[in-house]
C-alpha cells in the first residue's frame, strides 16, 4: 500500500533506501566495535589474572 508519490517517487525510495542501508551498517558497525572490545578486555583480564 504505497501512497502516490508522482514525480518524487525516485528520491523518496531512495531516500528511504540509504536510510535504512545506513542504519544497518552503523547496527553492524556496532556489533563488529562490541565483539572487538570483548576480546581485548578478556586479554587484559587474562593478563591480570582476573579471569573466572
């Protein structure tokens, strides 16, 4: 059910398709940045000796 949108059809698909392929890249982004924070804390933590 998509409105009429005449002749800024184009731009609002696109819009909305940038949008949601930037939102996915910063979720991936931010998934990618959380697993390398993990890792690098249990190294630190297993140099320290505070490992469970």
């Amino acid at each position: 059910m998509m409105p009429d949108l005449g002749k800024y059809a184009d731009a609002v698909i696109w819009s909305y398709l940038s949008s949601a392929l930037l939102i996915a890249g910063l979720v991936a982004l931010s998934i990618w940045q959380g697993k390398r924070v993990k890792r690098a804390l249990r190294e630190v933590e297993a140099r320290v000796g505070k490992t469970p």
